[in-house]
C-alpha cells in the first residue's frame, strides 16, 4: 500500500517563496476552500508533478514555476510502500529531481529518465494515467475513466489487477520469437551454405579422381613446348648476336669520321677566312696607288709585288681548299656508314630484348604450371584428406540441422506463451474473472447514490446501461450530475479493486468540485457517509467553493490570496 504523508511547495504556480505544506495523514476528511484563484486545486498540480513530472492541469511545466519569483520552484512529497520511507524532491530553475529512500540517495549516478522510470515502474507501481483515475475525480480537465480509450481502459484495468506483468513479459517473449527467428534464419542459411559445400567438395573429389592426372599431363606438355618456345628464342638471339659482332667488325672501319669531320670544318673556316684576307688585300691594291690614311703614294713595285704575292696565296689555297672539300666527303660518307651500321645493331639488340622477355613470360609460365602440377600431384596423392574434409561437412550439416529443429521447438513454445499472454489470452481470462466483482461494486455504489441502473462492463471494456425497465442509455446521454455519479462509482470501484488485489492500494482520495453543481439532486449527507464508512482507510480531500459544508468534514483547508500569493490561512 502506498501512504502518503505530506507535501509541501514553494515558488509553484500562485505559492510564494514560503512553504505551503499539506498533511495527507492527520485527518480523515478534508476540505479545501477558497475563491477562484486563491490555489485550491495547486495542490493537484503539485502532486503529479513531484511524481510524473507533468501537472494535472493544462499547463505548460516552464509555467508552473512563479511568474514573480521566477526560480526555486520546488515540490516534496513524503510517503511509504510497505515499510520503506520515500521523500521525493522535484523543482524547476534550477531543475531538481531526487528520490530519497530511507534517508538515502536512491542511484544519484542513474540520469532523470532512469530514475523516473524506477519511480513508477518499481516504487508506486503505477502511471500518471491509472494514478489520477485511482486518486482524483472532478476536475474539469481530468479525463475520467468513461472518456477514455478501448486501449487506455485497458491499461487502467491491467495496473489495478497487477497484470502488466503479463504485457512486460509478452515484449520479452516477442523480442525473444524475434531474436530467435534471426537465429533461425541464420541457421537456415548456414544449412544451405553447408548443403552446397558438400556438392562442391563431392565435385571436387570426382574431378580430382577422374580429371587429377589428365590435368597433370596436359600442364606438363604445355611445360614442354614452352621449353622448346625458349631454346627457339635462345637460338634466334646467338643468330642476332653474330649479326651484331659483324656490324661492329665493319664499324670499326668507319670509326672516327665524326671527329675528322669536325676538325676539318674548323679547318675549312680557317680557310675560308684566309681566302677573304686575302681578297681584300688583292683588292686594295689593284683599286689604290695612294694610302687612304696618310695620303703618301704607294711604291708601284711594292703594289705590284703584293698583287702578285696575293694571287698565288689565293691559287694555293684555291686548290687546298678542293683538296679539303674532296676530304670532307669522304669522311661524311664514312660517318653515313657508321650511323645505318649503329642502326642495325640497335635493331638487333631490340630484337634480343624481345626474345628475352618472351623467354622470361615462358619461364613464368613454367614456374605457374610445375606449380599447379605440384598441386594437382599432391590433391591426387592426398584425396583421403578431401574425403574427410567432405566428413565433416555432413557432420556440420546434421548438427545445424538439429540446431534449427530445436531453435523451431523452443520458438514454437514461446509462439504459445506469446498467444496466451496476448490482450486475448491469459489476461483477458484474468480480466473476465474480475468483472463480475466490477460491474457489481458499480452497481453497488450506484444505489447508495440513489442513482438505479444497471451498469455493465464486458470483456472489451464496452459499456452497457440499462434502466429498471430495460431501456438502454450510453454514457453520453446522462446529465453532468449522472455521469459525476458514475465516475464516482468507478472510482471507488477501481480503489476498492486496488486494496482486494493490494496492487495500486492507496490512503489518499481528492475530489475536485464534486459538489459544486454536478451531484445537483444528491445529498451531501449521504455522499458524505460513502466517503466516511464505506471508503475505508482514506484520507479524503474535498475541493470545493461551498460555504457551507465546513461542520461536515473532520478538517477545513483554506486558502487566499495575501499580497498576491496564495497561501493557506487557516
């Protein structure tokens, strides 16, 4: 059972920077008072916040914080489950979320979402969703459990009769068929990869057994021909090389050509500049008997003397210039037979280089064919060994084989366990069990309402309203005041469910406006005796804007606006 103590708040919502703090436990019944907007309904807001983190109302969470304080927004609540002290500590500017058992820190190293998650799932044991359909009733933005979903029904239904275990344990099933159906099919393919394996090694044997020395064979004629390929290639080069020792032989005789020439091209310009020389001093004195420079006459017998002496200069150079032209041309022929000589043996010795590679590419391919010969020679003297190899493949396959029957086995076990922990199954039975007691124990609160119908749930959570005379109604249909009584009904149903299964058991009961204006027509007095003796262990809180129900309640809560924030005042 969950007892809730106390709670208190400060900078929340309309409250000050002041405590505001509630005892849950020291009454039996309580009322709340105030006008609009002095904060009655705050402490709704508090409760689900510290616990869920969400406010019961509409707001916004950045909101809920003090519009004038702006920081130290701050929610505790104490309570206990069984024999453990919880305090819960939840704020915002700065954000604070810290649970406390016994007095000690409960997993400060886990983050807010973990911890919340333990919150519900392990220490209350309930959601936001089947909390305020337990614990609260009235509020104009509660959804009450007649305007909920199929699905949502559900989920109320399941917490109160402790079976979402059922569910928790279905997606571990379901992500177990999952992850098994993966293995499955991993064997699956594993057993195929096997299965192909095994004809591959059975062709391999054959081919080694019937083909093993044919391929041998043929790998060694190949051997041999690529050795008389290379003894052909071997002798065509000891051909070209004799070719080249005669081209070198001839060289020899035409070696040097290139320097002569050079030389006698210097020469030649020699030469040539000497014969210009020559030119120019034939020409001045033939053209001048008077020096240029100094104006004197030229002795005619030195004029004529050097006229004669530079004609025969210029004859015996005429002819050895001939002789040096018939020189040179010797010599150019001697280098054009150097270069075709030089040519050829180039050629040559390419065609040496080629038959080398070609030599090398057969040698290479003799290397790769003893190989393979080697290898084949081996297969054929060591087929047991593939023999075995193939052995052990149907050794594996027949072990996969059974590892798949029993993967299928287990799986179709936990297909069965899956059906029966379905919404349809297990807990469906578990639900029909239950609602005879339900749809009774509405009915039962119905009439100490003065409220005579017939209420009825069925397996799909699907309503049916009788009246005493048959006539059927829906939910819809009834006045604000009828529904208010159903949904009064429900609630004591769900918490009177709660303490016979001990699931979501609680002290706490809030009623939001209850009597305000939808129980129009139904006594407070009566009211008041259901909450008192019938509801037991409760501690019950009223919120209301009625004057005049203050003698009716062990315990009146007032609150007011002072200096602009809401604060309890008596």
């Amino acid at each position: 059972m969950i007892t809730f103590k106390t709670i208190k708040y400060k900078n929340f919502l309309s409250a000050g920077n002041t405590w505001t703090e509630i005892d849950f436990q020291k009454h039996t019944t309580n009322l709340i008072i105030g006008t609009n907007g002095a904060g009655k309904s705050t402490m709704l807001d508090a409760l689900t916040f510290v616990l869920f983190n969400k406010p019961f109302r509409k707001i916004n969470k950045p909101q809920l914080a003090n519009t004038t304080n702006e920081r130290d927004c701050l929610v505790e609540i104490e309570f206990s489950v069984n024999s453990r002290d919880y305090l819960v500590r939840r704020g915002i500017k700065p954000n604070v979320f810290d649970i406390e058992v016994n007095g000690n820190p409960l997993h400060k190293e886990a983050d807010d979402r973990a911890n919340q998650r333990i919150l519900e799932e392990s220490i209350l044991k309930v959601n936001y969703k089947s909390f305020t359909q337990i614990v609260i009733l009235g509020s104009s933005t509660f959804v009450p459990f007649m305007q909920l979903t199929t699905a949502n029904r559900r989920e109320v239904i399941e917490d109160l009769l402790d079976i979402r275990i059922f569910s928790a344990m279905n997606n571990l099933i379901k992500e177990k068929i999952r992850v098994m159906r993966d293995q499955s099919k991993s064997l699956d393919l594993k057993k195929e990869n096997i299965k192909d394996k095994i004809v591959m090694q059975e062709s391999f044997i054959n081919e080694l057994e019937e083909r093993g020395n044919v391929n041998i064979n043929a790998n060694k004629e190949k051997i041999i021909s690529l050795d008389a390929e290379i003894v052909s290639y071997m002798e065509e080069n000891s051909s070209l090389e004799k070719s080249i020792l005669g081209y070198s032989e001839d060289q020899k005789s035409v070696t040097g050509a290139g320097d002569k020439l050079v030389k006698l091209n210097n020469l030649r310009g020699k030469i040539s500049q000497k014969v210009g020389t020559i030119t120019k001093e034939h020409k001045f004195f033939t053209e001048n008997t008077v020096c240029p420079t100094c104006q004197q006459d030229i002795e005619e017998e030195f004029r004529v003397n050097r006229i004669s002496d530079a004609q025969n200069k210029a004859k015996e150079l005429k002819k050895g210039y001939e002789d040096l032209e018939e020189t040179i041309k010797l010599e150019q022929e001697r280098e054009r037979q150097f270069n075709l000589l030089s040519k050829e043996i180039t050629k040559l010795n390419n065609g040496i280089s080629q038959n080398n590679t070609r030599i090398s590419g057969c040698n290479r391919q003799i290397r790769d064919l003893e190989s393979e010969v080697q290898r084949l020679t081996e297969q054929v003297a060591n087929r047991n060994t593939e023999h075995e190899k193939l052995a052990e493949f149907k050794v594996t396959l027949q072990d996969t084989i059974e590892n798949l029957s029993d993967k299928r086995m287990e799986m179709s076990n936990y297909d069965f366990a899956y059906s029966l922990l379905k919404d349809d199954g297990v807990k469906t039975k578990i639900i029909k069990k239950y609602l005879p007691f339900i749809n009774q124990q509405v009915n039962r609160y119905l009439q100490m309402m003065d409220f005579y119908i017939n209420f009825n749930l069925d397996g799909e959570f699907s309503e049916t309203i009788k009246s005493p005379i048959h006539e059927d109604f829906s939910y819809a249909s009834f006045s604000e005041g009828e529904k208010m009584r159903i949904d009064l009904a429900l609630l004591f149903t769900w918490r009177e469910v709660a303490r016979v299964k001990n699931s979501v058991n609680t002290n706490l009961l809030i009623m939001d406006e209850v009597f305000d204006s939808s129980l129009d027509g139904f006594g407070t007095e009566e009211f008041l005796k259901i909450i008192r003796y019938v509801i037991k262990g409760a501690n019950i809180f009223v919120i209301s804007h009625k004057s005049d129900l203050h003698d009716k309640f062990d315990n009146v809560i007032k609150f007011d606006k002072v200096k602009g924030f809401s604060r309890m005042v008596s």
